[in-house]
C-alpha cells in the first residue's frame, strides 16, 4: 500500500519530504496573506507591515495563521502521510506527575530569570567584528522593530485583549511550535543521526535560527536544549507544550500587569543583578533540573525512542 510505502522509506526522504511541507506552507501563507489584507482594507501591498505594526488586532489574526501554516500544519501532515499514528509518535509515555512536573518546570522558570537575563544582556551587548558591522545593524534593526511591534501587541489594559494575547502568544505557538521542532523535527534527525545529545543540539540550532534573533542567541538555545531533553525523557509532547506555555505567558503576564500599573517592573528594561545572584539562579537551576530529570521523569533503560521504530 501507498500509506506502507512512506511509513516505510528511508529517514533522509522523510527529512526532505518535512521539508518540503514546511516550503509549501510557508510559501501559501506568504503570498496569500499580505494579498489578502491589501485587498480587504483598500491599501497597497507594499503598506501592509506598516498597517500590521499599527493594528494589533489584525496583527493577532496574521501571527495566527502564521503559526498555523508555518509551523502547524506541515507536522500534521506529514505525521499523517509518514507516521500514521501521531498519538504513538507524540505521546508514548504517560506523564504519571503532570502536577509536579508543571510546579517544578514554572519554579526552573522562576529561579533562572537572573541567570537567563545576565546571560541576554551580555548577548545583546556582544559586538561583532569590523567586517560584520552592516550585519549587526541590520539585525538590530530588526530587533528593535520587532519590539516596538511587540510592545503595541502587549502593553494593553483591556481583560479581552490579555486573554487573546495568551491565546495567541502563549497557547498557539506552544502547540504548533513544539509539534514543529520538537514532534516532527527532532525524531526525524534522530533517525538520521542516531544521537541523543547531537540530535537535540541540531534542533535547538535550528529553532534558534527560525526565531531571527541573532541577540537573543543564547538565551533561547538553552530554552531550546531544556525542550529537545525534556522530549526525549519524558516521551510525551505534552510536557514540552507547558514549559514553552509557561515560559511565553510569563511574559504575556508581566506585560499585562506593568500595563495595569500593578508592577513597576519594566518588561523591556534590562536588570541588572548581582553577580552573587546569578550564580546562586545558576546553581538552583541545575538542581531544579537534576531532581526533574533523575527524580520526576521516569527514565527506561532504552529511553530514546522514536517514531520509526514503533511504527515498523
């Protein structure tokens, strides 16, 4: 059969067939969308992102869709096409401790913040060398552009607009992201590769690169390590879905809470903590992280399995 024919081809074919949807996609999305809104609102294409960066509302529903055809719908579809049952190949292992394991990813969240945050600042702070200088101010353009948008999106008072913007910014890119690199991305390099630790360091590569950040680097590859581990441990997507929701609603949160005026702390200001304090963020992360690991995960002796090895 057709179905037997794709579960059943080589793991290299699979990787160009993923990425192939991934183009398809991509490439439906792009030229549809800015069309789309042009033809809507009477303006010419070239005034959309301007429009967009104006308009929050119709930004939510592009940064939908972007999430859905980007990195949504091309993991369905060729989990569906090469896997058969996305249920095995996503959620082999049960989470026995979801409650525990929910309390201890928002308390790894909570303890890293000084950590996370000495480690952004001296990324952003980082200058490239003489040669690069027009690359590092075009992507510091970008980077600011993306926080003015970023701001306008978050930095609003209304109930309605906060519980959109955790569907939005927390739940959407949870879901489709996570289904993207983790799901579908990270098993398939594994079946080429056949490394735990190199499979994981690959794919953190390439979610940090999607995220065109160059000065946020290092904050999000880490945030990307912790995922591609949390996967392979856990066996169960799930697990990866909350800790990338908590981390992006925190955010949405404190937004929210500084736009209400009931924090002073400034989202967008960096801070700026003792040394003492980002050493001892360090060393409880790592214990949060041994006890999640070695206490909380259940571990088997063949713990890093795959898609294709129980679909054959």
């Amino acid at each position: 059969m057709l179905s037997q024919y794709f579960r059943n081809s080589k793991p290299l074919y699979q990787l160009l067939a993923f990425f192939g949807f991934f183009l398809i996609f991509t490439f439906l999305y792009a030229s549809v969308n800015a069309t789309l809104i042009a033809k809507i609102y009477g303006m010419d294409i070239s005034e959309v992102p301007l429009f967009l960066e104006n308009n929050s509302s119709v930004q939510a529903v592009f940064q939908f869709f972007s999430q859905l055809f980007v990195f949504g719908f091309p993991p369905l579809l060729f989990m569906f096409v090469f896997w058969g049952n996305i249920k095995t190949a996503l959620f082999s292992q049960k989470l026995e401790k979801k409650s525990l394991l929910i309390i201890l990813m928002f308390l790894l969240l909570v303890v890293s913040f000084p950590a996370l945050n000495l480690l952004e600042n001296w990324n952003q702070n980082l200058t490239l060398p003489g040669f690069l200088a027009d690359f590092e101010a075009y992507w510091r353009n970008i980077e600011a552009q993306n926080e003015r948008i970023l701001q306008k999106f978050l930095l609003n008072t209304s109930w309605l607009v906060f519980f959109r913007n955790i569907f939005i910014m927390a739940i959407v890119p949870a879901v489709c992201e996570e289904l993207f690199f983790r799901g579908a991305l990270q098993q398939i390099l594994f079946s080429i590769v056949k490394r735990k630790h190199f499979t994981v360091f690959l794919t953190a590569i390439v979610f940090t690169l999607f995220h065109f950040e160059p000065f946020v680097f290092l904050p999000r590859f880490l945030l990307a390590l912790f995922l591609g581990y949390l996967f392979f441990d856990s066996k169960n997507l799930l697990s990866t879905m909350i800790f990338h929701f908590l981390n992006n609603v925190i955010i949405v949160v404190f937004y929210f809470l500084y736009s209400k005026k009931i924090l002073d702390f400034n989202p967008d200001v960096p801070v700026n903590f003792h040394w003492a304090v980002s050493l001892l963020s360090v060393l409880l992360c790592a214990a949060v992280a041994f006890f999640l690991f070695s206490f909380v995960l259940k571990r088997e002796k063949n713990s890093v399995k795959n898609i294709f090895s129980r679909n054959r």
